[in-house]
C-alpha cells in the first residue's frame, strides 16, 4: 500500500441505505480544486445492479476489487435484523487481510463484526443499533457515546452524519488538515468533530404516558433549574427512595440521578443550540448552579466543551 491511500473501494449490495453509500461517494469521488497532488481513485464494486433505498446504482467492478483497493468503505445496510450477505463480509475479510483499511458508516459495522474485524476492539454505530451489536457480537467492545472510533487499519462511525466525520477524518489523515477543511467548505458541514465527541443524543422522556413515573418525569422536566434531589422526587411521587428508584432502573433504564443529569445536560445543549445566553445564565437555567459545574459535567458527558458545542451548531 502506497503512503497515502488512494485506491477507495465502495461496496454496494442489495438493502444498503443511498445517505452512506452517496456520501462516501461524493466526500472521496470529488477532488477539491486545491489538491497540489492526486485524489482518490474511487469505484463502486458489487455483484450485480443493485437497489439502494429508492435508486438503482450499477457498480463499476465486483466485490473482488476490494482486495485489491487501499481502503473499503461498508455503507449502512437498512435491516440489521437480517444477516449481511456472505460473500460481501468474506470480501470484506479477504481485503483486510490484504493490507487495506476498512470502514464502516453507520450500521455497515455489523458487516465488520460479522467478518471478525472487530472483535476485542472498541467499535461503534448509530446509537439506535448500539445494544444489537454488542448482543450479536459480544467479543466486540461496542462504545455507544461516540461519532466515530479509529483503530488504524479498522474504522467505525455513528450513524447519518457522524459517517461524514469519519470519512473527512480519513482525509484529514491522508491529506492534512487544510485539505479536508476544503472538502468540508464545499460540503458545507462542520470542518473538524472529534471521534470522542458523543453523539448528539441523549436518553429522552419515555414516549408511553401510562407508565408509572409518567407524571413525575413531566413534574420534574419542568423544573429543571431547580436544585431537586432524589428525595424531592420520591416525596412527590410520594414513595420511598428505594421504590423511585426501581421504577426508574425499569422505565428509563438508569437511575434517577443520572436522568436527571442528562436532562440538564439536555436542556443546557437546547439552550446552547437555539440561544446567545451565556454559560451561566444557561447553567442556572439548565439546575447546574454555575458554569464550572456545567463546563465539567458537560465535557464528560458529551465530550466537548460548551462553548465547542454551541459553535459546532453555528457552523
């Protein structure tokens, strides 16, 4: 393999999601008007015609162009439910194998798992399929808090977006920084998220109001510039602790402090996004009390500072 990768093979098969597949297309098939060097050379490689949500899309070579391609995109596939076809994941293996670094977008990560790339290494895809991938492949290191992870010669990122992150990070490493900030200028995105950074998402009110903790969690939503505690929302559900917490291990999945907080860190990125507050005024509107308080909780939580992640929206 040459010292900057420039052959890219794009596989495409049949249930596979066009957002991917046409995004890794459109980030390594357009070389910036910048470039003092060559781009990629960029194939899409299939069996056969295939359909691709509502697109037909004619590949230009078969899955065995992978092995022989510098790096291998894996687009997102619509079902994770369903097996990923056998002979994409055997193409997929006999590629690595052959030296070329692999990446999947979004939930193309089942296909990786499927080939034994990425077991007993830290991997990721879209949040929503985070807890089927570690059921499905327990050996691999599922992390469901970040945009993209880089193992070297294996990638995985979230899902939609969080897939042209991944792919401007790879030309970020290939290329250099004031290459990919071209690539995103003309894309019109953000130049430069962390793989660290989390997803933007965050554990939401549970949809169903006839749960038990349903007038409590709308109690407690609304006044989350107050300093409430776990006794406070026991006393208003009027049960012990003990039984609050149970209620919220089952209806929420976490416990009712951590709830809380994610709500906070929740209502501080609403505040963030939508409004030139400062970070105080939205640390007391968020129950954070000062903006240290926020700036730390924040950070660990969604992997950026505040201020980072108010201009990551701007942008």
């Amino acid at each position: 393999m040459s010292s900057v990768p420039s052959s890219v093979a794009v596989a495409a098969t049949d249930g596979m999601l066009h957002f991917e597949l046409a995004l890794a297309y459109e980030v390594f098939g357009s070389a910036p008007a910048a470039l003092p060097g060559a781009w990629y050379d960029v194939k899409v490689c299939g069996t056969h015609a295939v359909r691709v949500g509502r697109f037909l899309v004619e590949p230009d070579c078969g899955l065995d162009r992978l092995a022989h391609a510098d790096t291998v995109i894996v687009p997102a596939f619509a079902d994770v439910d369903e097996d990923p076809p056998a002979d994409l994941v055997e193409a997929v293996r006999t590629a690595h194998e052959s030296g070329a670094r692999v990446v999947s977008l979004c939930t193309g990560a089942f296909v990786l798992a499927a080939a034994g790339l990425l077991d007993g290494l830290r991997a990721t895809t879209h949040w929503a399929h985070t807890e089927e991938l570690a059921a499905r492949y327990p050996r691999v290191k599922v992390d469901p808090d970040v945009l993209y992870v880089d193992n070297g010669s294996v990638l995985t990122s979230a899902g939609k977006a969080a897939a042209m992150d991944l792919c401007l990070h790879l030309v970020r490493r290939d290329h250099g920084s004031a290459i990919a900030n071209v690539v995103a200028r003309r894309l019109v995105v953000p130049p430069h998220r962390a793989g660290g950074q989390a997803q933007f998402v965050t554990t939401p009110v549970p949809a169903q109001d006839g749960h038990p903790l349903a007038e409590l969690l709308t109690w407690v939503m609304r006044r989350l510039d107050q300093p409430l505690t776990v006794e406070d929302m026991a006393r208003q559900a009027n049960v012990s602790s003990r039984h609050l917490a149970r209620h919220f291990r089952s209806v929420t999945g976490t416990t009712p402090l951590q709830w809380l907080l994610t709500q906070r860190i929740r209502r501080a990125q609403e505040l963030l996004e939508t409004t030139d507050d400062s970070i105080d005024t939205i640390a007391s509107a968020a129950g954070m009390g000062t903006a240290t308080t926020l700036r730390r909780h924040f950070h660990r939580t969604i992997g950026v500072p505040p201020d980072a992640y108010r201009r990551t929206f701007r942008a």
